[in-house]
C-alpha cells in the first residue's frame, strides 16, 4: 500500500465517525421532535430499509477517495481537506433533511390513524 493511500486511508476514516454521527443526530431529531407520527413506523420491519440507507450515505462517503487521488500530489492539498470533509458533510446533512423532510415523513404522516 502506498503511502498517500495510507494517508488517506487515515485521515478520512478518522471523521467518518463524525459524519455518521451528524446524519444519525439529524435523524434523530426529526424522529424525537415528531414522534407522534413516527411511532408506528420504528418497527422491526424497517430496519433493513434504514440500515440500507446507511449503507448508501457511507457508500457516498467514499466519493472523497476519488477527489483524494486527484489532488493528493497538490502542494496544498493537505491543509485544505477540511473544507472538503466539511462541504461534503453538510450536502449530506441537506440531502438528509430533504429526504427525511419530504419523502419519509410525509408517508408516516399519511399512515397516522
């Protein structure tokens, strides 16, 4: 293994705990503030659909190796990598909030009794 992909390796693995972490509050938020209407849906059955949805955010997250390779020979490529985990964090937290605001909780709304 290459030493820039060790670096790499070791520097973005750090904050996907971070990122999960995020995604998971946000999540969790918009499940506390409305749980009248999400009650019905924390059900077993529904653990494979959020544990895919995991899956893809973390899939998506390793888009930054792809930028990563690009850039790693920069000069400064390496103080600047922040911003990226920060822009790509927070497009996650927006498409997050959109998919959570309206595509799943208007359907746990329209099962209410």
């Amino acid at each position: 293994m290459s030493e820039a992909l060790r670096d790499a390796i070791k520097y973005w693995e750090l904050r996907r705990v971070p990122y999960n972490l995020l995604l998971v509050a946000l999540v969790g938020a918009w499940v506390m503030v409305t749980w009248p209407v999400f009650r019905p849906a924390v059900v077993l059955p529904h653990l494979p659909e959020l544990i895919a949805l995991g899956l893809i955010a973390n899939f998506l997250y390793c888009a930054v190796y792809v930028v990563e390779a690009a850039f790693h020979q920069s000069a400064v490529w390496e103080r600047w990598r922040w911003v990226l985990w920060l822009v790509g964090t927070a497009l996650a937290l927006l498409i997050t909030q959109y998919w959570v605001g309206d595509e799943i909780f208007p359907d746990a709304l329209r099962q209410l009794p």
